[in-house]
C-alpha cells in the first residue's frame, strides 16, 4: 500500500469534498439518518396525537434496542453474500439496497396503518424499520471505510454526518409539518418516497475494492482452541458459536485483558450509563411539547431546526472541551450541562405556560448540552480502543453506552404518569449522579494514565 497523500494547500484539501463520492457518502448518510427521527421522536407525537397512553409510547421506544444490538449479526453482513443480488451489485451496496427496500416499506405499511386501532401492527412495523435501518447503518459504514483512501476519511466522515443531521431535521420537523397540512398518514408515505435518494445513489455508486483480503474470525487462536475442544459438536453449531467467539467475544476478553477486570468492569459501568438522562428523556420531548400546549409548526420550528444548529454547536465545543481541558474534565462538563438542561425542563413543566421564548431557551440549553455531551463520550470511547479491535471495540462500546438507557425509555411514559412532568425532569437530571460518581472514582485510578487518546481523535 502506499502512503497517503496529503494537499499542497488549503484550497486542495477543501476541494475532495467536490469529488463525487463525497456527493455519494452525503446522499447515503441522509438515507442512514432518515429513519431514526420516524422511529422515536415523530412516531411518539403521532401516536399521543392518536390518543395512544405515554407508558405505551415510552415501551414502543424499545425497537430502537437494535441500534444497540446490531453488533451481534454485523459479522453476517460484513462476510454473508446475498444470492443473486450480491452477484449483481457486490456485497456492501446488495446488503444496503435491500436494507433500503425495507426501510421504505415498513414506513409506507406504517402509512396505511391507524394506531388508535391497530397499535400491535404499527408495534411490529416500527420494528422491522428499527432492525431494516440498523443493517443499512452496518452496511454504509463498510462502504464509507473501504471506498476512499485513508486520507479522504475525514472528508468522508464528515459529508456522513451532514447527510445524517439534514435526514434528522427532515424526518422530525419535516415529518410534523406534513402531519400538521396533510396528517400523519401521507406524512409516513412522504418519508417512504424520500428513500428513494439513498435507493438511487446505492444503485449509481461503485462498489468498493477491498484493499487487502479480509481475515476470518474463525483464525483467532481462543476460536482455533474452542472449535478443537468441541469437535463432537454438530459443524453448524460449531462455527456459529465460533463466530460469535471470534466477532464479538475475543475483543471483550482483549478489553478486559489490557485494563484488567476491576477497571475495565468500572469503565463499562461508566459507559453504560453516562447517557441515561438523555435517553430517559428523549423519548417524552414531542409528548411533553403537546401536553404543554405547542403546535406541531411550533415544535418544528423551535425544537426541530433551531434546535440542531444548537446541537452542532455543541458538538464543535465538545470537541474544543476534550483537546482544552482533557478527558476527564470534558466529561465532568458534560453531565453537568445536562443536568443543568433537565433541570430547566422541570421548570418549564412546573410553570405549565406554553411559552414561546421559554420554549427556545430551554431547547437551546437542550440541545448544547446534548452536542457536548455526546461528543466528549465518543471521544473518551474512542481512546479505549486496541490497534488490533479498534472497529469491533468501538462497535461493543457504543452499543454499551446506549443499551441500557434504552431498556429505561421503556419506562418513562410509566414515570411521567405517576409523578408527572416537573418531577419526572428533576428524575432524568439525577441520573446523571451516578457517572459522576463513577468518573470520580476513574479519576482516582492511576492506571487510567496508561490510556492516551489516538492521534486521529486528538
């Protein structure tokens, strides 16, 4: 392989983002973000509009768990050809046409569909688009790493993210402007027809050339020695419980093998649930916005689109906060900022006014506290990586961090029922309490030194 290039000035380093698989990567990242909005936050406003209770509501919130969960079947779509179409397309944009396909269809089903009486079916459908948009989103990203050279990645990752946060303002203040003109119905069956974007560029774009021939997970020496110890066992349930050993268990037993079972169990309990606030109250926003009082045009404006530029502010200072004050004081800023946000809800909900003005100031807050939150996190996990896992690690890690706090969104239309919607904030900003404990009692351990962010995070 030769070593990667790099631009003569400034204006040759801005110009890859002409090139058209920038183009590509932007229209693929808006087909990977379009469906997260319709699955939680619009999905929620449709159904409380529906008359549907908040503990349903919060409990329908538990499809998103296979955002979390995808790591365990992204070895089949990272190896597992599909026939016929695999062979017509090649394998990344086969597994992410037919992700695409069914992404689509589950929101036109759920179009056709009334929750008011048929809440089991729509259950079921929002299901099938959480797992349909997690295999594109394991799909896209193979295709995003292997179609450009290592020095293109940055300018790769970021058209991804783009694409992602238009798809985010588009399927929320999108999805409720239609739904406010035209209702819910044709809103789902506008956000099926946009698909069709990401469905055209997997259809126009190449596929990539891999570099260098993959490596099986069956080759690991834990895997070599488990399969020889249970060679009696029938072939097929050899090599399924060999791959599971090799994609997800050996990089876990790495983890622990470097930091040693006492910090690494501490780092994962800080992981698991240093997110919690926003999950327990993410899913109550839209419900909470209309119970208060606001319009849909209100909550699309002040909530949906002004609220992201907030949170792309607060994600250019999350990542300012990790190179100026480190890791742990990052993230210290981070709960805190949010904490501060939940407590600001509290008082709104308190006061019961549907205040325009109370409304922005309080989704700004929101929304920066969000941006920083969740960047220094990624930041900090990106840092416990190993050379030898870093994808399969960070993979484990972020799942990690959002497993737990979407078991509890379960939970919290049953909360709000019960204590109501000042108390229920007070109870979302106490959960950042235990992290903060838990980083403290991290900042204590000296052979956290041994850990140092890598260069490309630094």
């Amino acid at each position: 392989m030769t070593a990667p290039t790099r631009a003569s000035s400034w204006s040759d380093a801005a110009r890859v983002y002409t090139r058209p698989r920038m183009l590509s990567m932007l229209a693929l990242g808006f087909s990977s973000g379009l469906p997260f909005m319709l699955i939680f936050s619009s999905l929620s406003a449709w159904l409380r509009q529906s008359g549907i209770n908040r503990t349903t509501i919060g409990m329908l919130a538990w499809v998103g768990l296979s955002y979390s969960l995808k790591f365990l079947w992204a070895p089949m779509v990272d190896r597992l050809a599909l026939p016929l179409l695999g062979r017509m397309l090649g394998q990344r944009r086969s597994w992410i046409l037919l992700a695409q396909v069914a992404v689509a269809g589950a929101l036109l089903a759920m179009s056709t569909s009334d929750p008011r009486t048929h809440i089991g079916h729509i259950a079921v459908l929002a299901l099938l688009l959480a797992f349909s948009a997690a295999t594109q989103d394991i799909a896209i990203d193979a295709w995003r790493i292997e179609s450009a050279p290592s020095h293109e990645q940055g300018a790769m990752a970021a058209a991804y993210q783009f694409g992602y946060r238009f798809a985010i303002v588009v399927g929320s203040a999108g999805a409720l402007w239609i739904a406010a003109d035209l209702g819910w119905p044709r809103s789902y069956a506008t956000m099926s027809a946009l698909v069709g974007i990401g469905v055209l560029t997997t259809l126009l774009v190449r596929e990539p050339q891999r570099s260098a021939p993959q490596v099986s997970v069956l080759t690991e020496r834990r895997v070599i020695e488990w399969l020889e110890q249970r060679a009696h066992w029938p072939a097929r349930l050899r090599h399924a419980g060999g791959w599971f050993l090799g994609a997800v268990v050996c990089p876990v037993l790495d983890f622990f093998a470097r930091y040693g079972m006492q910090l690494g169990v501490l780092l994962f309990a800080f992981i698991s649930t240093y997110r919690m606030t926003d999950y327990a109250m993410g899913v109550m926003s839209n419900p909470f916005y209309l119970d208060l009082g606001f319009t849909l045009r209100q909550i699309a404006a002040i909530v949906k689109i002004y609220g992201t530029v907030l949170t792309i502010v607060g994600i250019l200072i999350g990542g300012v906060a990790v190179a100026k004050l480190g890791r742990i004081r990052s993230l210290v800023l981070g709960s805190v900022l949010v904490m501060i946000s939940n407590v600001s809800f509290s008082v709104l909900a308190a006061r019961g006014v549907p205040s325009v003005v109370g409304l922005a100031t309080v989704i700004s807050l929101d929304n920066f506290a969000q941006g920083v939150h969740g960047t220094v996190l990624i930041a900090f996990m990106s840092s416990l990586t190993s050379a030898a896992y870093t994808a399969t690690q960070y993979a484990v890690l972020s799942s990690l961090y959002a497993f737990f706090g979407k078991l509890l969104i379960g939970t919290s239309g049953f909360v709000v029922d019960h204590i109501g919607y000042p108390r229920f904030y007070l109870y979302t900003a106490s959960l950042s309490i235990p992290p903060l404990l838990l980083l403290y009692m991290l900042s204590r351990r000296k052979s956290l030194e041994v850990v140092r962010l890598r260069p490309e995070v630094a």
